[in-house]
C-alpha cells in the first residue's frame, strides 16, 4: 500500500501532468487575452481537482478532503485525516506563456501531528518537492532576497528589507515562493494580504520537513484543519533569518486587529466590484443575491460572472468610508460607491449583508440608497 508521502507526491505528479496537457493544447505563439487566461486557469483547476479528488476517494476513502475548488464539507472538523489541496495555486500565471510560477499544492493534516505528508509540484521546471526528502538548499547570499506576492505585497516589506540589509522580488504562487527559498533561490517569503489553508499547507509541510522556519508574521504557529479556514499570513525563511524578520515585522506593524475571516471574505466581495476579479470570492454554488428587494443573482458562478463581466459594475471607480460589523454568521459592509459616468462622478450609500456559515457566503442581501 502506497505511504501517505508516496500519493502526495504521486497525485501532485499526475496533477502536473495533466496540467501541463492543457496548457500546451491552449497557449500558442499569441498570447491569450485577459478573460481567454483567466478561463484557462479555471480550467485547469477544475480539471486538476477532479483528478486529486478521484485520486483520493479511490485509495484513502475514509479521509476528509478540503479544497480550494470544492465546498467546504465541515464534516472535515470530525475527521482525524484530512487532505488539503490547491489542484492549481497560481492560476493567473499558469494562462500566461512562459510563466513558470504556479503550482500543485497535495497535503495531509492528521489531528494532533498536524501536516504529516505534503507535495508541491512545479510542473513547468519539471520538479515535485515532498516532505522529507526535499531538504533546503543554503545560500551564501549577503543580501537576503525576501520574495511576495506580485499582486499582493506586505505593505511593510519595504522598511522590513532596508532593516535586513535585503532586496525584495515579486512572484506568483505561493508554492513556487516557498519552494525557490527551499532550493535557495531566495532566503524568505513573507505574506501578508490574505490567505487560505490549501494556500500554505502543502508548502509549509515540504519546507517545515526540509528544514526552514515556518510561522505566521508574528511568531506563532500556523495551525490547519480549523473551523474557518482562512490563514491570513506566513514567514517561510531560512532559520539563522528567522529573529532578524520576526522582530523588524513586530516593529513595522501596528496592533490593529485583523479582518475575522467572515470580514475577510465580505472584504474580497467588496473589493472586486472595483478590480473586476473575482477569482478570491469563496461563494457557495448556491449562493443568492437580492439588491433592493429584486433577486438579482441565482447562484455563485453568476454572481461571479456578473462581478467580472457585468456591465452595471463597469462604472464603479471607487469605494469610500468602508466599515464592517459582525455577529454570528453575518457581516454587513456599509459603504458609499463611486460611479463615474462620463465627466460624471455619482456616489450611492449600499449596506451588504452577507450569510457566511462557513467557508462559503451563502447568500447576499444589497441595499442601495441616495448617498446622504
């Protein structure tokens, strides 16, 4: 029977391949269009968490499974097994040519061991990292490279790097940054904009094992299999770095609380009537929406297609005075918004409430008014 570590590692692989089929089929000479990319990606993930979900169903029945692409099934919380998968980290950079930093993140937690098995898979360098035969690479850099999101950056990481004495460098993936400090193409990475379990798991598990520093940004332990799970930061470094990054963060930060992961996720909504994303919104398949009383939304997917492609949210331009209040289940964002019309700018009071039970908005209710 086939060890944990061994499917990890065999299931990232196959993932891998999968994904580099499908790439090489869509991505010609020409490179696609925003939307032609964006559509790649969610294939890829949907195909890539089919594969992992099969894979594991057929030989680890008895495990539960938590998965970017699928709903959370909080009967994970009962189960001392449970699998955490991203069939596709990186999805932006995998639709765009000649990108190599995206990733297949294959993960097992186990109650009170925490990450026992973990694979992440680089399948443009043709590489799979797992846990315990990978170890880090060290490096004899004078300057210490810090790596971050290159759509997300810590707003701190400037001051952080002139306090290191190191450069900072963006890249996709959370797993291809992880890995690239475990071969020693850089010496950390640092995030702080907003993260979920399967985002870190798998990453965590390969670079704990080989030998790095694995924490959230203030020191404490990064903790899966939790009943929300969104994970907001992390510091993956090479240990002789670990004190020097974790007291320069601790200075550079102020102590305001962070978004609960039922804000974080309003939050996200919220922010994508502006970007247009919506690719970080967690909304159930059967996810509603009602704005003034009239049902404007009848399922996750539109609502989704609406945020990226709807042309009553081209207009928006800006969101101001954004507050949040939470109890339960519920959060409730009151806002004003922005429209530019033209030389036009129209600005409308809106209070969203959102249903969040879990990792998921179940349902959202709009009002909109005259701005006061």
């Amino acid at each position: 029977m086939t060890n944990d570590v061994e499917l990890a590692a065999d299931l990232a692989a196959r993932a891998g391949n999968l994904l580099l089929d499908l790439r090489s089929r869509e991505l010609g000479a020409t490179p696609l269009d925003k939307a032609a990319a964006k559509e790649l990606g969610r294939r890829g993930d949907k195909a890539a968490n089919t594969l992992l979900l099969e894979g594991l169903a057929a030989v680890r029945p008895g495990d539960a499974v938590l998965s970017e692409e699928s709903a959370d099934d909080r009967a994970r919380l009962d189960n001392p097994r449970v699998w955490i998968i991203d069939p596709l980290d990186g999805s932006r950079e995998y639709g765009l040519a000649g990108r190599v930093d995206w990733a297949v993140h294959v993960a097992l937690w186990e109650r009170d061991r925490g990450i026992t098995a973990a694979a992440v898979a680089q399948p443009a360098l043709g590489v799979v990292y797992v846990s315990g035969s990978t170890r880090a690479v060290a490096s004899d850099r004078l300057r210490p490279r810090i790596l971050v999101s290159d759509s997300r950056p810590p707003e701190f990481v400037d001051a952080l790097a002139e306090r290191v004495g190191g450069d900072v460098a963006p890249m996709g993936s959370a797993g291809a940054k992880a890995m690239a400090v475990v071969r020693g193409d850089a010496d950390a990475y640092v995030h702080a904009g907003g993260q979920w379990e399967w985002d870190s798991a798998a990453p965590v598990g390969v670079a704990l094992a080989a030998g790095l520093h694995c924490s959230r940004i203030d020191g404490t332990p990064l903790r899966y299999n939790e009943e929300h799970p969104y994970l907001p930061d992390l510091l993956i470094c090479r240990r002789d770095l670990a004190v020097s990054m974790l007291t320069g963060i601790a200075d550079l930060t102020d102590a305001a609380p962070q978004d609960s992961p039922r804000v974080a996720m309003a939050r996200e909504y919220i922010d994508s009537l502006v970007t247009h994303d919506a690719s970080k919104v967690r909304l159930a398949r059967h996810c509603h929406r009602y704005e003034n009383g009239k049902r404007t939304g009848d399922s996750g997917d539109e609502i989704r297609s609406m945020l990226e492609t709807g042309e009553q949210y081209r207009p928006i331009s800006g969101i101001r005075d954004l507050v949040f209040r939470e109890w339960g289940a519920d959060v409730v964002a009151r806002f004003l918004l922005d429209m530019t019309v033209g030389r036009d700018t129209i600005t409308v009071a809106i209070t969203e409430h959102f249903s969040i039970p879990s990792a998921e908005i179940d349902a959202i209710t709009a009002i909109i008014e005259p701005r006061p």
